[in-house]
C-alpha cells in the first residue's frame, strides 16, 4: 500500500505549483524539490504519511503553503471506504454483465464465435432457453392432456390456461435467427446439445390446434346452456299454460330446444352431453304428447263453447227481444255450458273450463229469466187485452151495475201493471194501461 495516494498527491501538487508560480526567482527549482520527495513518497509502501510527515516536504521551501491544501491530502490519503468499495465492485461487476449481455444478444454473429471458443459466457441466454423450452414442452403435454381427455367444462379452462403459458414460454425462446445458425445448449466443457426448430414448430401448431379445439369446445358448452336453459323454460310455458294458445307456443320451443341440441356438434363434450340430454327431453316430450292429445281436445271444446258464448252474447245485445230471441240465446248458452261439461277433472284445461262454466251458466240463468219475464209479460197483455174486450161486449149491461165496472177495470189495470219493463211489449201495455186508468175515472164519476 502507497504511503501517499494519488489523490492526496494530486492536491499536493496543484498547491505546490501555485506557490511556486508565485515566487519568480527560485520556484521552479524548489518545486523540483518538493515533488521529488513526494513522488518518492507516493512510491513508497507502508503506513499513510501523517500530516507531519507530508509538512516536512515543503516548509522549508513554501512556507506560504495552504493549510486548507494540506489538510484536503491527509483526508485523501486514506485507504477507500466501504462505499468506496462498493462502488468500486459495482463498476467492475456492471462492465462484467455489459460484457455478458453483449455476447448473449441474439445476433449470430456475435455469439457464434463466442459459442466456439468460450461457450460459458452464453450460459445465461443458454439457461433461459432451456427453461423456456422444457417449460413450453411439458405445458403443451399438459394442455393436450386436459382438452383431450377433458370430462367437464373447467378442464378446458385450465387447459387453455396452459397452452397460454406455453405459449409465452415459446415466445421467450429467440426463434428469429436459429434458422441460419442452429444454437446448442452449452455448459462449462462446451456444447453438446443442439436446439430442435422442428420441435419449436411442432410445439407451436399443436398449442394453435388445441386453442381451436378450446374455443370449440366452449362454443359448443355455451350453446349446450343456452339450449338447456330454452328447454326448462319451455317446460315450464307449458305447465303454466292457461290457453291453448299458450300451449301450443309453449310446445313449438320445447320442439324447437330438442331440434336445437341435435344441432351440438358430436365430437365436441358438450355434444356428447346433449345427446344424454336429448334421450331424456324426447322421453319427456312424448309423455307431453298424451297429456296434450287431452288438452287438445279441451282447447277444442273450450273453443267451441266460447264460439257459442259470443254468439249469445251478440244476440243479446240491444234488448228487449222476442221469447222466441231469448230461447235461441239461452240454447246457445246451453250449447256453451254441455261443451264445458265435457272436459273431465283431471285435464289440464279443467280450471279453465269450470271458470268459463260458471260464467255461462251464471248468463244462461238470467237469459231464462228474461225469457219467462218476456212470456209473462207477453201473456199479461193479451189476458188485459181479452179483458178489455169482453168489456166492451159487455158494456149495456155494465152499465146498469157500475161497481161491477170498476172491479172489472181494476181486475185489467192490475193485469197490464203485471207487465215488467225491458220486455217487448212494455210499452204497449202502458198505452193501455193509461186508456183501463182513464175508464176507470170516467166510471168513479158516475
């Protein structure tokens, strides 16, 4: 070790030639002198030079000497510290990896010769891709394991998983420029084992043909749910049916989802899935079948009898009518009712049926109401009008018994008030009815 540091002596000197400068007649010879005795010291090996020490080479000759100067050198002359060192190191390892990075760039030309004569410092590139490589294969063996020996959906998940990160090992390995100069995997001794490009190549179509098979198979999945989830609703439609429009549009999807799950592709899981599925909803549509060859025919008859309903109601529209109107509009609702009375309990349209049944019988009640309404009235009339006849056949002799007349008057007043409004012959039998009160004041007043 130095006794004085070049950095202590490059302080010393830049003082030194300052001072000499500054003395014109005999600086240059004493600077001779003191950077003599500093070089020497400078050359010498053993402790660092104390201040005293370093003082002693120019006081005599610069008594002017900066202190400042001086004690700048002491400080420098010291051995490096530990950051020092560090930093030191820093710079030596840095230039040893620039050095390293530079002969593993992927540029043939460098690592060639380098992969000749001294193949250990490619060992990084070299490790990375034999990491990358062997993890690439064994991914790509694991992802062709999961999607073609797949049992549920979440294995081609993962199988997708791996191929992804097969890939990007693939991706890691520096493919662009093995085809002009095949790289080998290289140790301490040398390099012994050369890089595959056909297993890169065979490894990268077999991840682009497993991604294909992937995607396949989820399609293949989504549309299975999708499918699955047309047929339960469809089901459903059908048990909550309350028509048989309903029903028909509910059974046209239950078809149209089994249609659906033979379009699944076959050699797809899902497919495989589907047909287990399609045994199951073909089984349970042809049950269906029986049950609607029944509702079917409810729906039919339910039609019927709405068709006869609305023509009751139709014909009874703008009353009053006829008898001979009502009776034909208490038929028709007749008709409607012994339709419904067809449909047996245990038919899917039987609630339907008995709500329309109680409507019509309900209407069919007051139809015959106002058909007996209409007789009664009707025969009221003609009893006043018969009365009314023979009173006047009979009036010579009425006339002799005046308390006969207004009994009788009475008896066809009474008869004529009998005739209930809303019937057809209402209105006649008020007119006659003012003509028997208007009698009746005449013979009051006898």
């Amino acid at each position: 070790m130095a006794r004085l540091t070049d950095r202590a002596f490059e302080i010393l000197k830049s003082e030194v030639d300052k001072c000499a400068a500054a003395d014109a007649i005999a600086g240059n010879v004493y600077r001779s002198m003191v950077i003599k005795q500093l070089e020497k010291m400078r050359s010498e090996n053993g402790s660092f030079a104390s201040i005293e020490e370093i003082r002693a080479t120019f006081k005599n000759e610069f008594p002017n000497f900066s202190e400042k100067a001086l004690k700048a050198a002491v400080k420098a002359n010291k051995p490096p510290g530990l950051f020092g060192k560090i930093i030191w190191v820093g710079v030596f390892l840095g230039a040893g990896a620039g050095i390293i990075w530079l002969a593993n760039l992927p540029v043939p030309i460098i690592r060639k010769p380098i992969a000749d004569k001294l193949p250990i410092l490619l060992m990084p590139s070299f490790s990375s891709m034999d990491y990358n490589y062997r993890q690439a294969i064994a991914l790509v063996e694991q992802s062709d394991q999961l999607v073609n020996k797949a049992t549920a959906v979440a294995d081609f998940d993962l199988g997708d998983t791996k191929a992804k990160q097969a890939q990007k090992h693939l991706d890691a390995l520096p493919v662009w420029f093995l085809g002009y100069y095949p790289e080998t995997y290289c140790s301490f001794f040398g390099c012994t084992w050369r890089f595959s490009v056909d297993e890169f190549q065979a490894a990268r179509k077999s991840i682009g043909r497993m991604e294909a098979q992937i995607f396949q198979q989820k399609n293949a999945f989504t549309q299975l749910g999708e499918v699955e989830q047309n047929l339960n609703t469809a089901k459903q439609q059908y048990q909550q049916a309350k028509n048989a429009a309903d029903r028909q549009k509910a059974s046209i999807n239950w078809q149209s989802a089994i249609d659906q799950l033979n379009q699944i592709p076959p050699e797809t899981l899902a497919g495989e899935t589907a047909r287990k599925k399609l045994q199951a909803a073909e089984r349970d549509f042809q049950a269906m079948g029986g049950v609607a060859t029944g509702s079917v025919r409810a729906d039919n008859l339910i039609e019927a009898a709405k068709e006869f309903a609305f023509s009751a109601a139709s014909a009874s529209q703008k009353p009053p009518h006829s008898a001979e109107t009502w009776q034909k509009i208490a038929d028709l609702w007749q008709q409607s009712i012994e339709r419904l009375s067809q449909i047996p309990f245990d038919n899917p349209g039987y609630l339907d049926a008995q709500t329309k049944l109680a409507e019509y019988q309900n209407n069919l009640g007051t139809t015959q109401i106002r058909l007996q309404t209409e007789k009664e009235s009707v025969e009221a009339l003609n009893q006043a009008k018969n009365l009314f006849a023979k009173f006047q056949t009979n009036l010579n002799s009425i006339n002799q018994n005046p308390g006969y007349a207004l009994g009788y008057l009475q008896e066809i007043i009474n008869t004529l008030e009998s005739v209930k409004p809303g019937t057809t012959v209402y209105p006649e039998a008020q007119k006659w009815l003012q003509s028997a009160r208007k009698k009746q004041k005449e013979w009051q007043q006898k």
